[in-house]
C-alpha cells in the first residue's frame, strides 16, 4: 500500500480517537451518524440508539438474492457482525490499523479483512453487493465505480448510503461529501441501474444539532479553560504560541467551533442518501 497523506492519517487518527472516547463515555460501537427515527429524543445518550437504528435500515434495504458482502470503510464491524449473524459472507475493507484490531478482536475469522484503500484493492473474489456506509465520500468516484463493477458478480448491486453536497450558493462550515452534480454526471455513465433512492436528510441532520451542542457547551468551555491556565502560568510563550499560529487557530476555530454547525445548516448544503444500484453487465 502506498504511503498514506496526511489528511488520511488525520483521518484514521480521528476514527480512533472518536471511537475511544465514544466507547468509553456513551457505550457506542458505531462510527458513522446516527439514524433519528420520529420519537427518540435527541440526546447524546440515545445516540448509540439512532446509530442502531442506522444499521436497521442499512440491512433493510440489501436485495433478498444478496448472499455474500463486501463491506467497504467497515468501521470497527459492528453492522458486519449483525449481518454475519443474519448469515451472510461478509468481508471487509479498511486501511486502519487500529480499527482492523477491533474487528478482528470482534469478527475472529468469520470475515476476510483487506488491509487497503479501495482505490488499491486486488482481489479475485466477487460479491452479490458493495457497501458504502459514510466511506464512500472518501473515495474518488470514478475509481470507486470502476471498481465496484468489476468486483460484483452478474446482476450484483452497490448500496451506497452516504452525505453528498448540494448544489446551492453559500459557504458552508461543514465538510464532507462528494458533489452531487458530479456524482450524478459520473454514474449516469457508469453501467448501473438505480434501483432504489432514499432521502435521509432530515432523519440524519440532527447528528450536527448535537454535536454542535457538545462543540458549545463542552469543547470549547475547556478549550478556554485550558488556554486561561497556560496564560496564568506561561503567558509569553502562550501570547508568542497564538501569535505565530493565529491563522491556523483561526482555521481550526472556524471549521470546529462555529456555530454554524447546525442540522439547519447541514440540510441546507448537504443530502444524505440511501442509494441502490444494480450492476448492467
């Protein structure tokens, strides 16, 4: 595998840590966003609820005729052991040391794990679906299309449920997502078939609600805290530290501390997708 960017290892520090922390403090095995069915109330200790819920309707929509799987960005393969339990053959795809350590320690040898990007993935094995949960905005479209078409058996399907950006005007302080308009010129050439298109926007957006709860109320609260110790103590290495970092500190204030992280926010710029495909061979 080729040596990894520093975005990518920013990425896969940041699962890590998410993981950790979730785990631990809220009992979450989940990585990806909660699904927020009407009724559960929006609180960060129902969130390994509505990422349950999330899985529940990942593997309510995978064709009957599905039997083998491959799981492509499987987080720590919680919803490959749900589907391994409903008896599927599932494999999985992460280039995450870390998280291939959990799914191992949770999978034994019930699945196979390709250590590899998707992009760099060699195998002679072929599968009824390819799943992209929250994984496939990380991956270049073309590639990932490429791909899945030669890695599906006959009449195989591609689930992909995952956040896109709409095509609106406006600046929008959340990240993530391939463009819309791309992805749709992109597959409308690739040889699938749309089988099944659903819109999860709004069941979804509250994700941002809360952790723009936790970013106001907790994160940065101790952020300040901390800044204030180190002034009290250190206040000419701390006026010196802001000083040669500012434009950096500003960057990271605006992209993790605005408040413009809002599910509002988040449904105006962004589409969160369940998308099935079906292989044209």
């Amino acid at each position: 595998m080729s040596k990894k960017s520093k975005k990518e290892v920013s990425r896969e520090i940041g699962l890590e840590v998410g993981y950790l922390c979730g785990n631990y403090f809220l009992k979450m095995n989940h990585l990806h966003y909660g699904y927020w069915k009407e009724g559960l109330e929006l609180d960060i200790t129902n969130l390994h609820i509505a990422q349950d819920e999330y899985a529940k309707l990942v593997i309510s929509h995978i064709p009957k005729s599905v039997k083998t799987i491959l799981d492509v960005g499987c987080g720590t393969g919680q919803i490959d052991k749900l589907l391994l339990d409903k008896g599927f053959k599932v494999d999985c795809l992460s280039p995450s040391n870390y998280l291939n350590s959990k799914i191992r320690e949770l999978l034994g040898d019930r699945s196979n794990i390709y250590e590899s990007t998707y992009e760099e993935l060699q195998t002679e094995k072929r599968y009824d679906m390819i799943q992209f949960c929250e994984s496939f905005q990380y991956i270049d479209i073309e590639k990932a299309l490429s791909n899945t078409h030669k890695f599906l058996n006959k009449n195989g399907y591609m689930l992909i449920c995952d956040i896109f950006k709409k095509d609106v005007q406006g600046k929008c302080a959340l990240s993530g997502g391939h463009r819309l308009y791309k992805f749709n010129e992109l597959i409308g050439k690739a040889p699938f078939k749309l089988i099944e298109q659903l819109d999860i926007t709004g069941q979804t957006a509250p994700n941002m609600d809360l952790m723009n709860d936790v970013i106001q109320n907790v994160v940065r609260p101790a952020i300040n805290a901390g800044v204030r110790l180190a002034e009290s103590r250190q206040a000419t290495a701390v006026k010196v530290i802001k000083w040669l970092y500012r434009k950096k500190i500003e960057k990271l204030k605006t992209k993790y501390c605005s408040e413009n992280r809002t599910g509002e926010e988040f449904k105006k710029f962004k589409l969160y997708q369940l998308l099935l495909y079906q292989k044209i061979d």
